[in-house]
C-alpha cells in the first residue's frame, strides 16, 4: 500500500469528485486516517448543501420603483433600425429594377452572368452573417434576462 | 410598463435567494442588514439601464449584493478575509486522527436544523468573504468563474479562499463531533 497520506487537496477534491488516482484510492480503502478525513469534507459538504436558505425579512418586491428605466433598449432599437433600413433599401432597389428593367438593363450589358452571381452570393452571405450576429446578441440577451 | 413591472418582479423572485444568501453570509446578523438588502434592490433598478449582458442578470444583481456588502465591512474595517492564527492552529492541532471515522453515522441522526444550527457555529470561525465564498460554491452551486465575476477576485484567489475556509471548517467539524463523542 502506498504509505503516504492524502494531501489536504486531494481530500477536499476526492470528497467532492470521488474521482482520483488508482494509487490513491488503494491507500484510501487502507488507511483509516484518511478514511475519516474524506467522510468530515463529505460530511461538511452536505451540511453545507442541506442548510437552510435564509429569507429576506421584507418583501422585495414592494421596493420595485414606480417608474423603472429601461434595460439597454436603445442599443437593440438602433440595431433593428439600421436592418429595417437596409432591407427597405434592398426591397425599393428590386422592385425598381423588376419595374424599370427594360431601361436599366444596359448596366448588366457586358458582365459575364458568373460574375453577377459571385456579387449576389457574396452578399447574400454578408447579410447572413449579419443576420446571425444580431441574432445571437438577441439570444445572449435573452439568456441573461432569464438568468439561464 | 406593465411588462417592464412584470420581469422586475421576476427578477426580484429569482435573484432573492442569491442576494439573501451573499447578504447574511457577509454581514451574520448585523443590524444594518435590512437596510442594506434594501439598498441592493434600490441600486438594481437604479443602474439597470447600465446592465451590458456581459453576464447573467442574476451575476450581475448577486456582484452589486456582494461589493455593497464589502463597502460596508470595509467603513466599519471589519475583518473580511484573514483567519485568526490562533483559530487555525487550534483547529489543525485538533484533527484527531484517533477519531474512530463514525462522523457521518451520527450526523445522518440529526435534522436538518440540527445540521444547520451545526454549521452556523462552525462558520462563525472564518471570515466574511470566506463564508460567502464557500455557500456560493457548495450550497448555490456557482462555477469558480461564475464567483470570480460575483467578487471580482482572480480564479485563484478564489480557489485558495475555498481550500482554507474548507479546511478550517473540516477541521471545526472534527473538532466538534470529537468533542461531542468525549
Ligand atoms: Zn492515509
């Protein structure tokens, strides 16, 4: 049996994990004074788990102000904005080119049709890219008002 | 408004608990603590439009229970981290190791109340920040990180502040069931 005791952090992380080495177990299940210093931490773990939860003494919800400022709202509406903005710009520019395409059609005369949808895709996946950051700071939001 | 009314009430429900926790745990039964807990609120909803999501609503109500807490130690300079030597090395010398390993068995007879009562004696031997730390970590099951974000201390100090209030109430507890058994 390896002769060494357990130090004070394996004690504190097998009690915790039950995890450890194979040596260390096998000087656990032979050692008595380490035995007994593995169950006080488990012990005190529980303790510690089971206590009870201390209760405000005073409703907190009454201190709740009548008049309760915004969380940050003026960020998100900028952002929303600048999208309804640009995707307004994108619908006008679309109907006015299905509208005027006999008279505009001239601008496209000469450009190879590879290179008009290499231009859409690009930034189609710009816009993508876009889209999902605003997303994700949506739901990053989210998260930490439900306090997930 | 009447949504904005609803989710402070929310979280008001779901923060409670946590401020109650850091609150008693920082100031045990000072008399300034109604006040103070109503001050934490007060400075929530006054500061909420600086909220910036950098982390949970719930960190961020739990990091304004905290530094509030510790302004008020820090004007009456009360001890917040130091563990007397005399306490330590008393307790160190304690860990019996003829303690015949029967700890669990006894405690498993007790209440939950009794248990309680038991710890709350044990922890009146470590610091402040050190009883927060530990309820945090064990009782409200917070990540090391999550506690770094509450207190603002690096991850180690953290993990170091653990390891001995750990240790020093392992030690109170031996010392304890010690004396019981005699
Ligand atoms: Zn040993």
């Amino acid at each position: 049996m390896n002769q060494v005791h357990l130090n004070e952090e394996q004690l504190q992380d097998y009690a915790i994990t039950g995890i450890t080495d194979p040596s260390v177990v096998q000087h656990l299940t032979g050692c008595a004074r380490c035995q007994v210093q593995v169950k006080a931490y488990q012990t005190l773990y529980s303790y510690i788990r089971e206590a009870k939860t201390p209760i405000l003494d005073f409703k907190a919800e009454e201190l709740i102000p009548d008049r309760l400022p915004a969380i940050n709202k003026e960020d998100s509406k900028e952002a929303w904005y600048l999208y309804g903005f640009l995707f307004g710009a994108i619908g006008l520019l679309t109907a006015g080119a299905v509208v005027f395409w006999g008279s505009i059609r001239w601008i496209f005369t000469g450009i190879v049709p590879w290179a008009i949808i290499i231009g859409f895709v690009l930034f189609s996946g710009l816009l993508m890219v876009q889209l999902m950051e605003l997303y994700n700071t949506y739901r990053k939001k989210l998260r930490a008002l439900n306090m997930e | 408004m009447d949504g904005d009314r609803h989710a402070a009430t929310l979280l008001v429900r779901r923060t409670e608990k946590l401020v109650a926790q850091i609150v008693f745990k920082m100031l045990g039964n000072h008399p300034d603590r109604k006040d103070l807990t109503q001050d934490i609120y007060l400075k929530t909803f006054r500061y909420l439009p600086r909220f910036r999501f950098q982390c949970k609503l719930s960190t961020w109500v739990a990091q304004i229970s905290y530094t509030t807490c510790l302004d008020h130690l820090q004007k009456y300079r009360l001890e917040l981290i130091t563990i007397s030597t005399g306490d330590e090395l008393s307790l160190g010398n304690t860990c019996s190791q003829e303690i015949s390993g029967d700890i669990p068995d006894a405690s498993q007879l007790l209440s939950i109340k009794e248990r309680s009562e038991i710890l709350e004696k044990l922890s009146t031997t470590l610091p402040p920040v050190y009883r927060t730390l530990i309820t945090l970590f064990h009782k409200e099951e917070l990540s090391v990180e999550e506690i770094r974000d509450i207190t603002g201390l690096p991850v180690g100090t953290v993990k170091n502040y653990l390891f001995r209030a750990r240790k020093v109430l392992k030690e109170s507890l031996l010392n304890h069931y010690s004396k019981e058994d005699l």
